[in-house]
C-alpha cells in the first residue's frame, strides 16, 4: 500500500496544532487537493474546518461524477455549523482525473460502485478517522449507501439526495441514449441531453435555474476532453449495471427536489421507507441539483439534521410523514382535463368517426360526430 498525503505547507505549518485538517480560510478553494494512493489508486480530498466545531464529528461529501469541491465551496460554509468537512473525488469521480491504475494500466471502469465505497472506508482508516457522517449526492448517493452497510461502525449520520434503490426502464434509457451520443461525437446534442435530465424544463418558472447557470452545464458537457468521455462512460455503465442499492442502518435523512424528474420524489420515498431510522424532505420548486437552485434552504435542512434539531418548521422544506410518503404521487405531471369531455375529433381527411377516449378510465366521455 503506497500512501502519499500531500498538503499546502504554509497552512499546514500555520495549523499544525489542528492536525489532519486545515482551517478554512478564503483561499482554501484555490489550494491543490490532497492526495492519497492505495494500490495504484489516486484519492483527492479537502479536509476543513472551522475551529469552533473542528471537535465534532467529520461529514464526508460523496458528489456527483464531475462536480468539483469549487461546487461545494458555498456549502461547506453553513456545515461548519455542524463539523469539520471532508470532500472526497475517488478515481474517475468529480474531478479526479484518474482513469487507469497507476501501477496495473488497469481501467477505473473495473472499480464498480462498491469497491468505490471500500476503498473509501480504507482511506479513513488510513488516516485514521473513527466515526463520520456522509453525505452522498446523485451517483454520490449510492456510494454513500454501500458504505454505510458495508462499515456501520464508521457511520454516525447519512444524508442521501436523489437516491433509488432499482433503476426505471425510462431512466435507463435515457443514460443509453446520452452515452451513445457521446460515442457518436455528436457533443452538441449529447450536452442538451445531459441538461435535459439533470433540469426539469416544464418547472422552470418554480425552479428559476437560470440561464446562464443551464449554459454552463451545457458548456461543460459539450466540450468534454476525451478524458471527461473516458469518465462519462465508466460511470453511465457502473449505474447501469446497478441492480441493488443497499439500504442505511444509522439514522438517516433522504431528500429530494420537488421537481425532481432524474430520480423522481417518489423513488426517493420509497427508498427512505425502507430505512428503519429516517426522515424525508423535499426540497421546495427544485428538481435534481437543489444545492445549486435551493442552495440556502439545502444546507439549512442539511444542518438541521447534522446537528440533531427539528426539520419540521424549515423555509422552503416539506417534511412528509410515513403516511404522507406512501401516497405520494407519482405522476410528474398535472393531469390536465378535457373543458369539454363531449367532444368529437374531425379531420377533412377523415372518413370514420372519431369519439374522445379517456385513456385512464377506458371509457368513452364523448359523442359519435355526425
């Protein structure tokens, strides 16, 4: 096992009395990440903290594939609150670039998301944390999840968003259909089909994304080195080979956007159900990246939990009871209905006749033209 902690020298030697982590000060973000290597593996981290709450217990964040800790540096601000925080890229997430074993040549696509939460219980062995909160986003989720069952002994709290235990046949679909863009090289089209499920377009006027925020996404993603593809396709295939997502013993918070049309509000409840020790929320006119539309009302329900206080009376959350979460609907869509059900379809083309069927009752509300 090679293992190499590299760390800024000035904070380090400023800070030494706080030991493993550095004291977040402005500039923090602009500091080269720390490494560590477990068997040819490359792990990158922050680890920050504020030295009022520097004693408590550490909340590691598991992102998405390629959000970078600069997307978490507003965040970290209001975790302080509860603790120190540890951001983490295991190879081929977020912005760790690695996509090969540096000692094998072996692929990263070979570390399924399991093996990606082991080899994170390694590391906090390696340096040596005994108890931790985690907080797992999208992809970030399911690590997260294996985690907790694979070392319950390390886990205090889980915080888990846009999480689901099986994948829809519509949400596998649409990971093929961008995967195969990609491969064709058609970038501008493959950019527009990563926005089009990450963002929620016909919630717009609740989610307020705006523009420039969707130009930045859709920039990204169109110009993706070939590396950035390298990476795209290992974690497409390692949620689309998912079949199972192991449910959290430690107490647990799921939340999801209200809006939410990647992984639906109601796929996020029926995994919380499962969980002997939770509560769900969900985030008010978000859809799948809250920390970026709700960032404010996200990290106060996050903290809330974090910290051990009521989640009941928060701006911008609605907390569902177990009750509340078995009937939830699962229809992303407002039903809209016919203003006049007696209505017949014509057509100047039209020889037959043509009633108005209501397609969820299998009944005919209208009349025969004549």
């Amino acid at each position: 096992m090679n293992s190499i902690i590299q760390m800024d020298s000035e904070i380090n030697q400023a800070y030494a009395g706080f030991g493993f982590f550095d004291i977040y000060h402005r500039d923090s973000f602009k500091q080269p990440a720390r490494t560590t290597w477990i068997d040819g593996w490359k792990i990158e981290y922050m680890a920050i903290a504020d030295p009022k709450t520097i004693h408590k217990t550490p909340i590691v964040i598991v992102g998405g594939a390629f959000q970078n800790f600069n997307s978490y540096k507003y965040c970290v601000e209001q975790l302080f609150e509860s603790g120190p925080v540890i951001l983490i890229d295991l190879p081929s997430m977020g912005a760790n670039q690695q996509i090969t074993n540096r000692d094998t040549g072996v692929s990263a696509g070979t570390l399924e998301l399991p093996d990606l939460s082991e080899m994170l219980g390694r590391w906090l062995d390696i340096v040596g944390i005994q108890k931790v909160s985690v907080m797992g986003m999208s992809l970030g989720s399911v690590i997260a999840s294996c985690f907790a069952h694979q070392r319950p002994d390390l886990m205090d709290r889980m915080i888990l968003m846009g999480v689901m235990q099986k994948t829809r046949k519509s949400w596998r679909m649409i990971l093929e259909e961008s995967l195969k863009l990609m491969q064709e090289n058609r970038m501008e089209e493959f950019g527009q089909a990563v926005i089009l499920y990450l963002v929620n377009h016909a919630k717009l006027d609740k989610t307020r994304m705006s523009p420039t925020a969707k130009k930045l996404f859709f920039r990204q993603m169109a110009e993706f080195t070939g590396t950035e593809r390298e990476r795209y396709e290992i974690n497409c295939n390692r949620l689309l080979r998912l079949t199972d997502v192991p449910i959290p013993e430690c107490k647990t918070l799921v939340a999801a956007g209200q809006y939410d049309s990647f992984t639906l509000p109601h796929e996020n409840a029926n995994f919380a159900l499962q969980c002997p020790d939770m509560e769900f929320a969900l985030i008010a006119n978000a859809d799948h990246v809250p920390q970026l539309q709700r960032r404010k009302e996200t990290m106060s329900l996050f903290t809330s939990f974090l910290k051990g206080e009521s989640i009941q009376n928060l701006d911008g959350i609605i907390p569902m009871t177990r009750d509340q979460m078995q009937k939830m609907e699962r229809r992303g869509e407002e039903r809209v209905p016919v203003l006049q059900p007696n209505t017949a379809l014509l057509h100047k083309d039209l020889k037959g006749k043509a009633p108005l069927i209501e397609p969820n009752l299998r009944r005919n509300l209208g009349k025969w033209s004549t």
